[in-house]
C-alpha cells in the first residue's frame, strides 16, 4: 500500500486519539517497538510522528485491516472507557472498521 496514504492515516489517526479525555499520549509499547524499529514514540508534544504507537495493517483492495494503537491514560479516567473511546475515533479517522482498531494501554499516568 502507499507509505504516504499510510502516514496520512496513520497522523489523522493519532491527532484523533489525542483528542479523546484521558489519553496522556501515544506510547508504543514493546511489541510495537520491535516491529518498527527506530521509530520513536509519539507524544502530546509531537503529533506530526506516529512513530509505532499507530500502525496500520493493509487488506487485499487497500481496505485497513489491523490498526493497533498504544495510548498512556490518565489516572483519573478510567481504562476501559477511554479504550473505548479511542477505539471509535481512531476508526473514523482512519476510515476503519471499528474491529479493526485494537487500543493497548501501555500505561498510566
């Protein structure tokens, strides 16, 4: 698929989830690390680098099929609500299936 369709998502994405109440920001987690090897983790003061806290997952016709993200929530909001939440917006963003969008929390802050 087209790395720069890719990036397009991959930023609308992350700008979208760092929107949500009670995201820190975007953190990989390990797994996450290891297959994008070099990228650095995307924060709340760097929203122009995905870095492998989102990767998309292409189909067959260019459809998204995978779309791990790793979110750092804050203390006071609860996990599930926000992973929740996330989930959503990640999807419209990226033009995804909800079933698509799989939120790790990496963290708690």
């Amino acid at each position: 698929m087209d790395d720069r369709r890719a990036q397009t998502l991959s930023r609308a994405a992350a700008e979208a989830v760092l929107t949500v109440p009670g995201v820190a920001c975007l953190r990989p987690g390990l797994r996450s690390l290891l297959r994008a090897p070099g990228a650095l983790p995307l924060t709340v003061h760097d929203p122009a680098t995905p870095g492998g806290a989102v990767l998309i997952t292409w189909g067959s016709g260019g459809t998204v099929t995978g779309l791990p993200i790793d979110v750092v929530v804050r203390a006071q909001h609860q996990a599930a609500r926000t992973a929740r939440a996330v989930r959503a917006v990640a999807a419209e963003a990226a033009s995804a299936p909800p079933e698509a969008v799989r939120v790790n929390v990496t963290g708690i802050v």
